[in-house]
C-alpha cells in the first residue's frame, strides 16, 4: 500500500517517467521463508565443529553425541553440553575463531 501511494506520487510529480519498475524482493523473501530454530542451531553448532577441529584435530572423540532427530529441546541441550565442554578447555575457548 505504501508503496503503491509513493510510486503514484512519484509519476505524478515526474520523477518516474519509465513504465517499468524493478523492485528488489530479498527481505520479503527472507522474511516469508524463515529458517527454524533448530536449523539454525545445527548450522552454527556444525561450524563451531569445524572450527575446533581446524584448531584441535584430536578433539573428534571428545564431542558430544550430535542430535539426529527434529527435537528442538534435545538439539538445545546437545548445545549447552558443546558450550560446557568448551568453557572446561579454556585454551579452545580463548581462540578467536572459536570465541
């Protein structure tokens, strides 16, 4: 609507004098198709992941057991055990990268 009355104004006054108008819709689109909150948990979890094992490659073993299933509240808490298993290592958690 408001952009409806804006262009209006805009042709009116003259400062369109094209027919055609090209209208970006990235924030729309990303505002329409939300990403879920476990999704978003697993993607910045998997990149912590990432990152210690570029800074520490033994540290494969020592990782909690990643959640499989679509449960949020499992997902949040394998989260918490990754944050409590790096705040008990304070060389890991002290890198930039991985801060």
């Amino acid at each position: 609507m408001l952009i409806n009355r804006t262009v209006s104004i805009a042709v009116e006054q003259g400062i369109i004098k094209s027919r055609s108008i090209i209208v970006d819709a990235t924030h729309s689109l990303s505002k329409s198709n939300p990403i879920s909150a476990i999704d978003v948990l697993r993607e910045r979890s998997k990149q912590l992941r990432k990152s210690i094992y570029n800074y520490q490659e033994d540290w494969v073993g020592k990782m909690p057991v990643k959640n499989q299933g679509n449960d949020l509240e499992k997902e949040l808490a394998y989260c918490q055990e990754l944050g409590t298993l790096l705040d008990g290592t304070p060389t890991l958690s002290e890198v930039p990268v991985i801060k």
